[in-house]
C-alpha cells in the first residue's frame, strides 16, 4: 500500500492468517505431559517414556512448517532400552556370547581380551559387564592394547622414545639418566610391561639432598646432602616435641613421619592409618559402619582440630538420611523407631511423607515409590525461558520454574526492549511474545576473519541492512557466509576458512610412505581433497589406517609402513 498525494492509502489490506499448527501426539510406550492439544509453530513438546523405555531422540521435538503441513520434528517417539556391541569386536576383543549384539537391561556380556590388550585397568584381561537401565555399559566392552607412556621421566638425560613414538607391551627402549643418578638396568634398557615401563625406577639417586618436613626442625646431623644408609633426626616443634629419624636409602629418604598439631585421634569401632601430611583415613570393624555415606573416611588437622572424623554405628541402624530431589529430609524421633519426614520443596508434594529406619537402610513408607520421584510437582513446571538475542533474565539461572512464575528481561547496554519484557510460565509453557532488543544506531567495523578479509575496504560506519562479503586466503575453503549483514547494530552471518593440509617428504619419512601418483615432495591439499599414498619399495602398512585420506580443516591421518 502506498500514500497518494490526497493523503489516501492506495491498495488492497494485507490479511494475516493463524500460522501453523500441530496436534498432541499419541506416543507408543509414551505420554504427552500437560493438557495442552494444540501448539503453535516452533513450540516444544514435552514428553516422558514409559519405564525400559527411553526417547528414540534426545533432541527436543519441535513443532515445524513442512511444505504447507505441520509436523514434529524429530518425531516424538520412545524405543525400548537396549545396549549394544559391534560385530565383529574390534581386533584384541572378544564376547561371550559371541555372536549376540542386543542386550536388554540387566543382560550382562563377558569382554575377553587378547594378550596385549586390557579392560578396565592394565592389569585386567577380562570382565563383565552389565546393561544398565539407561541403555548403557556399566564397562565399556572394548578391550585396549596396552601401550607405554612416552613421557619422558625427570631422572633421564635421554630416552629412546619420541613423542610420536607408541611402545606396546614387550617392546624396549635405550635411557641413560641424568647426574647424580645411576642406571636400575644392566644394559640401561627399558621395557614395556603392563606396569608400565620397568625396571622401576629407571634412575637411582646416588644421594639425597636436605628435607624440610612442616613443623619439625633437624635436631641432629644436618647438612645439605647425604649418602646411602645416612641418618638425621627430627624434633616436631609443637606441643608433643616428639623425635624421629629419617635414612637415605639409594636417592630416597624413607621413616618421614608427620608433626600435626592435632592430639591423637580415636574412632570407636573402628581404626585409623596415618596421619600423612596431617591428614588421617579411617574406617569401621566388622559389624559397624560409618554414620555417612562410603565405607571410608578422611579427616584433616585444622586448626588443632581433627575435621571430618565421623562416628561407626551398628550396621543395624541408619547413617545420614538420603538426597531427597525437590525436597528435603527432617529428622525425628517417633515412638522409639527412627524416622524421618520428607519436606518438598514449593510446588512439589509428597506421595508420602515418611522414611523409616529398618535393618540399617532408609525405606519409604509405601510400596511402588522411588526416591527419586517422592516429591512430584503439582503443577507441569517449565523448562529456563528462551533466550532473547541482546537481553539478559533478571533473575537467577534454575534448571525448572513454576507453573504461573514470571520472568522479566532487561536489554544490554544501548539497546532498547520492543513489546512486553515479561512472559509467565502456563503449564509447561512460557508466554509466547515478540520481545526485541534494538539498537537505533549502525554498525562501526565488521569482524575479522581468521584466515581471510574482506572483498572491499572496510568503513567505520553501516547502515541497517548493509552488507559486507569475505574471502579466504588461497587454498583456503569457505563453509558459511560470504557476507555479513548490518541488523539493529549488530553484524549477522557466520563462515569460517577452512584450513589446507600440508604434506611433505618429512612428514612421510616418519610413516615410510609416498604420494601414489605423484613425485613430489610437498602439496597443499585444500579441505575435503583426497590424497592417494603408497609404501616405500620394501616396505608394508602396519595399522588400520587407509592409504586413501582426505585433508577436514587442515587436519589428515597418515598410514603407516615397515
């Protein structure tokens, strides 16, 4: 429509139609959350499984244009919980059952490993592994070669094995070690075991040098380096001015005792190692348990005080009382049995309010309820409200709000708010409203690019709606863009330059290999080209690598020949 010069709108109304719209769904193994039937374009569905089973996508469904229909997307669905294996196992991993894939929750596997491989520790060839409720591994059931660290130890003046080097179990290597230390091995040679690299140490210090232990000071024989089999007394400078006497045993001091400023500590039925560096561990005797969670305990002398020694209570009675999720648990005592009763947190009630105390466990006083779930809401609660561009929630972050609760948003600095700033959450669902951030002024200068700049010579100052393109360096790919766009103050449009691979004659040196149809000694491969390789004369792959690569954002695999 336009103005004529008798001050008359020319043209025909524009007429906006109700966009699209989807209905609730009927999930399998599923259900909708809420009451709502309808939603609007780009509102999320809420949806929960039934129990074993689990949404087919974690991705949240959203209600989207499809042509001129409405649909979900991803499709709201729910899959029973499974876990899975790939067959066959990788090299060094072997199953029992061998030929079965799918597991249900509760179905247990047995990983067999070769004899250059482990699973859970080095030390540890096979194990079973169980299919949780979540539909995964309680041990990943792949099996890995064992291989030395080739990090160089402090004691060493060199070590036969580079950065890039992977020694695996049998394998050695040449050491010589640094002054003042002397060789472990006979023929100063280390070799690879499932302990790692032996012998341990490599290096022997030939002397040690002075020690400073906290609050103790040398009470005889002080001096800055001693031999083998030397001895020095200590004196603890607190209260107690108890003595104890360190030796040098080949480059190591060995008796090193702590002066803590805490008295002798006491855990009745129980038992205590240390204290180290005051700090002490403790546990229960048959029959007893801690009065916290976890069979062990750690205190530390603060301030003359032993923090954190707890009580061991029969095994018949209970310790501290469960996390309660969305709410709380206030101890009393009723009748002589011990109980305690859940509080939950606002707009959360409780199935049932009271845990008791039977053979030393918490249980809930119901059949058929979960901790987990105790507290239930009275009301669908929200999911954090959606993020405005430019504003910020002048409250703070929660995971979940309230049915009815608000939340009020505030521009940043130069920015003004457009519409309403305040939307309610309805059951699940925030208010949808038009809340926008603008920005009367332009735009000063774009962006840099890494790896590339742009077409024309930047000004200081844009409009609204200007524009502004990029190139990349040479070899250098694009993914995105080329422009960026002046809107209310800010440059839109995101691309990036995606790096070239450099591969030269150094570099397949090391791997023993060539360029397949080519001869020369250096290319610059940009993104997403392939490069053909081949083994020198005499030479053949060792690992799993192809001898076809591709070069992704300057990064390439390179096989490997002997």
């Amino acid at each position: 429509m336009y103005c004529d010069q008798n001050g008359q709108w020319i043209g025909t109304e524009p007429k906006c139609t109700e966009g699209i719209k989807c209905r609730a769904p009927v999930i399998a193994n599923g259900v909708v959350l809420g009451d709502v039937q309808e939603y609007k374009e780009n509102q999320v569905l809420h949806y929960q499984c039934d129990p074993q089973y689990k949404r087919a996508e974690e991705r949240q469904s959203k209600c989207t244009k499809v042509g001129t229909k409405a649909e979900w997307s991803p499709t709201p669905a729910c899959e029973s919980i499974k876990c899975e294996v790939k067959l066959p196992a990788l090299e060094g991993t072997r199953y029992e059952p061998a030929f079965r894939n799918v597991f249900l929750p509760g179905d247990t596997l047995r990983v067999l490993c070769g004899e250059k491989h482990w699973i859970v520790d080095h030390q540890t060839t096979s194990a079973e592994t169980t299919c949780q409720s979540d539909g995964k591994w309680s041990i990943r059931p792949l099996c890995h070669e064992v291989i030395c660290s080739s990090q160089r130890d402090p004691h060493l003046y060199s070590w036969g094995v580079y950065w890039y080097d992977q020694k695996r179990l049998g394998d050695s290597a040449y050491y010589r070690c640094r002054n003042g230390y002397q060789s472990t091995s006979r023929n100063n040679q280390a070799t690879c075991t499932r302990d790692g690299w032996t012998p341990k140490p490599l290096c022997r210090g030939t002397y040690c040098t002075k020690l400073n232990i906290e609050n103790a000071e040398i009470s005889y024989n002080s001096r800055d380096r001693y031999y083998h089999n030397e001895r020095v007394q200590y004196t603890c400078m607190n209260g107690n001015k108890n003595t104890f006497t360190i030796t040098c045993i080949r480059g190591d001091w060995t008796g090193i005792k702590s002066c803590s400023e805490c008295q002798k500590a006491d855990v009745p039925y129980g038992f205590i190692v240390g204290p180290y560096q005051d700090k002490l561990y403790y546990t229960c005797n048959d029959g007893y348990k801690l009065s916290t969670k976890g069979w062990w305990g750690e205190a530390r002398c603060i301030g003359g005080v032993w923090s954190g020694l707890n009580q061991c209570i029969d095994k018949g009675l209970c310790g501290e009382t469960p996390v309660i999720p969305n709410g709380k648990v206030n101890p009393q005592v009723n009748r002589g049995a011990r109980t305690s009763e859940i509080i939950c947190n606002e707009g959360y009630y409780a199935q049932n309010n009271l845990l008791i105390c039977h053979n030393g466990k918490w249980l809930l006083a119901g059949p058929g309820l979960s901790l987990e779930t105790i507290c239930e809401p009275t009301a669908v609660h929200c999911s954090p409200p959606p993020k405005i561009q430019n504003a910020v929630v002048l409250s703070s972050y929660q995971k979940e709000y309230l049915s009815d609760s608000e939340v009020t948003y505030q521009c940043r600095d130069n920015f003004t708010v457009e519409g309403e700033d305040t939307i309610r959450c309805n059951a699940g669902q925030w208010e949808e409203k038009n809340i926008t951030c603008i920005l009367p002024e332009g735009c000063g200068i774009p962006p840099t690019l890494a790896d590339g700049d742009t077409k024309e010579t930047v000004q200081i100052q844009y409009r609204h709606n200007e524009k502004v393109e990029y190139l990349c360096q040479n070899l250098y790919q694009m993914e995105g863009g080329p422009f960026r766009t002046c809107k209310n103050g800010e440059w839109i449009g995101q691309m990036r330059c995606l790096k070239p691979c450099t591969v030269d004659e150094d570099v397949m040196g090391i791997h023993n290999i060539r360029f397949k149809f080519s001869n020369e000694k250096k290319l610059y491969v940009p993104h997403n080209d392939v490069i053909d390789f081949s083994c020198i004369y005499g030479t053949r792959r060792v690992d799993r690598v192809g001898m076809r690569q591709t070069c992704i954002d300057g990064v390439m695999n390179f096989p490997t020949c002997v």
